[in-house]
C-alpha cells in the first residue's frame, strides 16, 4: 500500500519550543520504520520543514496517490493540522484519511464529530495499530473492516465508532529504530549549544514511554499510559551508534518523560558509553527525588551537560495538593547545587496560575527563579488546559472552559490563548489577574534575559483576534513598561551613585 504521513505547516511543536530549530518528529518515524518493515511504500511529509503551502501539499498528494494519508497533530498546532485533513480529503477524496498524535489521542470523538473529512482517528501508540490497520485496508478497503482493531476511533454510518484502547508495547526493543531516512534530516538544522564545544549537531531518542506519575495538567498518562516501558540499555546504545555514525550527530537530547525513572538502568546506560568510549554530548529530562550524587557524577562523565527538571510551583502546597507533584524542595535545591558544582547546565521548569493558586503563593515561585538569577536556565508556561486531563475537568466545573467548548472549533472570545508564545491551546487563569500573570513572565523573562519586544509584535498583531485579546496584549504591554521602569530607575540612582 502507499501512505503519506504528514507534519502540517505550522510544526509539531509550539513556537517556545523551536528556538530556531526543529526535532524529527519520532512518532511518525517510528510508524513509518514498522510500515516499511511490513512491505509499503511510505512517504513522510514535514510540511513544516519543507515550507510547504497547502496548495503544495495537494499536489504532493494528488502526485504520489497515496492509500492512506496520516497527520499527526498536538494541542498546540491542530487547528492545521485539521485544516491538512480537509485538504488531503479535497486533492484525493478516495484516500483514508488519519488524524493521530497527542491531541487526537486525547480527543478522538471531538475531532471526528467536527471534521467530516476526518475518516479515523489512531489513539495512543500507533505503530501496532497502524500495522493492522493498513493489513485490513488492504484486503478489504472499508471502515467495517476497522471494527475488530483496538485503538481506532472512526466514522461509520454517520455514528462514530469508538474500538477498546491497545494495550502499550511492552517490549519497546521489538520496535525498529525510527526512519530517519524518509526525512530531508540535513533541512532540521536541530542543533544544541554545549559549553567549551559551540553548537553542535543533535538528534532526539526515546528510551522510555509511560509516566507513573499523575501531575494534574499532563497528558502524558493519556498518550502513553501510567506503565514505565523500558527500552534496554544495549538496545539504546545501539541506536545511539547507528545515528553517530550514519548522521555525524554529536548531541542526543533523550526526549523521555522520566529518563531516571529507573536509575540503574541510566547507570548501566552510562557505563555503556563509557565502556565504547562514544565521546557524545547528552541532555534529559529527570524527576528530582529519583536521583543521587554519585548517579549524576557517572551521568556527567559519560557525556551528560544539560539536565531538565520539574518544580512547577514555589509553593508547597500547590506542588502536593493541586498539581500532585509531591516534590520537595529541598530535593530541587539540592540538585541545582550539584549541577552547578558539577558543571552541568540546570534546567528548571515553572508553571504559573495553578487553580486556586494565590498571588501570594506565585511570588513563592518568581523567588526561586530570581534567586538562581543567571546560575540556571528556567522554561516557563502559563498553565494550559488540555483535553482528558483532570485539569480540563476542573477547567470545566469553574467555567474557564465554556459549555459546549470543542477543541475543533475556532476559540470563543472568553477562551484566553497566546499562540505567539505558549502554542493555540486554553490557558488557565483561576485566582490571579491577567496583569499579575503578565508581570510573573516578564520578570521571569528580565531574570533569563530573553525579552525581545519588537521582535514579537508582527506575530502578536496577526493573532489578534478579538476585542478581548487587543486588551490583553495592551495589559501586557503596560505591565512590561512598569517594570521596565521601576528596573531603569534603581540602575540611575547606582550610577548616580557611582559617580559620586
């Protein structure tokens, strides 16, 4: 069979998370290293990457007269990726169109009651069900044959059709290594600055699937599923010496949930490169109370720069009780400490506008990041709501979600969004204003020195869409003059002082 898998224009990921570059999208590369394996011929489309118009993308598809079209589709960007399913379906309308990724998995019903193009929704991990999928298409192209193949969503005599979810891979080294040769992999340009070394050439991995954590804003336990699935060390170390040596690739950026979710398994890993002598640049993700010095030293001496952590929120109470983080301070702290002591790049994450949290309990956050002013990095987000998570329930029961909201459908004015910065997706906003929220990100922002004003205006004027949203951005632009100025007006009183 012939399948087209596509990355719509806008990109897999937010605008806050490019930076300039782009990652492979792993999730259709490891589909499409399964399909080949089986026998089709597959085309894999990153629209992004390629600028492609939509226009092109047709031509694309009425050229290659594909069987199957898939997009894939997160949160932040679906609205094009929905609008490249309307189009595939008007270039070839006898091709079965897909819709998988993040969000479709969270919200397959939404998604097929609102796109009529829309023929099939994959949910979850799609690589056996792809398989399966193609295999009774093949032998017989109709949506009846789909109904005895768990982790589809699909439309059928105008009802939509709902099959029980697959169970997870549970031997993540039964899968081929992702099919990075039916990428254009040199227009990626994915690249990570590594202290001593400049900016060097990267590549993600996954080596783990699944969270068994339950953070309340998180889909990851709705994509992947609660259950850790390890991947073996020998098996990561294997793919990690094909993609050295076929893609000159120097830095691996281990895009797992929890890499340390299983600390003797990263020992071995480390051993492992250690032991080849791979001589290659490393970053992850961890949780804080999952590791230990002597872990981390090994980590660092095997390659590791660059680590990323979870705090979300300064206040204990909101950590333990609303988000369910269960992380204690001291836990963070003490490995800032050790990263700075061990020459690795510390990388914390914060959240702000949790429900219920205070302005009180807010400051407790934008003072840590203020304290580690210029000794860590800090990624920040206004906190998103999305869909089958339990915050888009209790986003509901308060009313920041309308009744009748869809995902599918244009944003009400209500709905507050920031696609310049945090992607097309709800944000959260409970006890604190709009201009407190505005002003714990710019303070942020002047503490990490990532505030560019101008740069951002063209984008901002062009997602105005409503009354509502002028107003915000007229609020965000004050608050950031106010502080501009209480921050100019002690910096002339020093030199002032100075100079006497």
């Amino acid at each position: 069979m012939k399948i087209q898998l596509f990355v719509a224009p806008g990109g897999y990921f937010a605008e806050r998370w490019r930076q300039g570059s782009s990652m492979p999208p792993l999730g259709l590369l490891y589909i499409a290293a399964v399909l080949e394996k089986e026998g089709h011929e597959i085309q894999i489309i990153p629209a992004d990457i390629l600028k492609l118009s939509f226009q092109q993308i047709q031509r694309k598809i009425q050229e290659f007269k594909p069987d199957i079209i898939g997009v894939t589709s997160t949160t932040e960007n679906r609205f094009q990726s929905f609008k490249l399913v309307r189009k595939a379906k008007q270039a070839y309308p006898s091709a079965l169109t897909l819709l998988g990724g993040p969000h479709a998995s969270m919200a397959p019903e939404d998604s097929l009651a609102h796109i009529p193009e829309l023929d099939v929704v994959v949910i979850g991990e799609g690589e056996e069900t792809m398989k399966e999928l193609c295999t009774a298409w093949e032998k017989e192209p109709s949506l009846h044959s789909l109904a005895n193949i768990t982790g589809l969503a699909y439309r059928q005599d105008g009802q939509i059709k709902i099959n029980p979810r697959r169970p997870p891979i549970l031997n993540l080294d039964s899968l081929p290594f992702p099919a990075f040769h039916l990428i254009p992999f040199e227009k990626y340009n994915f690249r990570f600055e590594v202290p001593g070394r400049g900016l060097l050439p990267a590549i993600n991995m996954i080596t783990s699937r699944g969270c068994p954590f339950n953070c309340n804003f998180c889909a990851t336990p709705i994509n992947w599923g609660r259950q850790v699935r390890l991947r073996s060390p020998e098996n990561i170390i294997g793919e990690i010496e094909y993609l050295k040596e076929k893609y000159k690739v120097d830095v691996f950026f281990f895009f797992d949930d929890t890499f340390n979710a299983n600390p003797k398994r990263v020992e071995k890993i480390c051993d492992l490169i250690l032991e080849r002598q791979l001589n290659i640049f490393w970053k992850c993700d961890i949780r804080l109370d999952l590791i230990n010095r002597p872990l981390l030293e090994k980590m660092k001496k095997a390659g590791l720069f660059h680590l990323s952590f979870g705090l979300e929120a300064g206040s204990e109470r909101v950590r333990n009780e609303i988000i369910h983080k269960k992380i204690n301070i001291d836990d963070f702290h003490r490995v800032v400490q050790w990263c700075l002591e061990l020459d690795i790049i510390p990388n914390a994450f914060f959240i702000f506008s949790h429900p219920t949290e205070t302005w009180e309990e807010a400051q407790e956050t934008i003072k840590i990041i203020e304290q580690y002013r210029d000794k860590i990095e800090g990624s920040i987000a206004i906190l998103h709501v999305y869909p089958g998570t339990p915050l888009e329930k209790t986003a509901k029961e308060l009313g920041v979600l309308s009744p009748g909201f869809s995902w599918a459908k244009p944003h009400p004015a209500k709905i507050v969004t920031l696609p310049t910065a945090q992607g097309n997706v709800p944000l959260f906003l409970d006890k604190l204003t709009w201009s407190q929220v505005s002003e714990l990100v710019f303070r942020w922002s002047f503490s990490q020195g990532k505030i560019s004003i101008l740069e951002k205006i063209p984008q901002v004027i062009k997602n105005i869409r409503t009354p509502q949203d002028l107003g915000r951005y007229l609020v965000m632009f004050f608050v950031y003059c106010r502080l501009k100025i209480n921050n100019f007006f002690p910096k002339l009183k020093g030199i002032f002082k100075r100079q006497d």
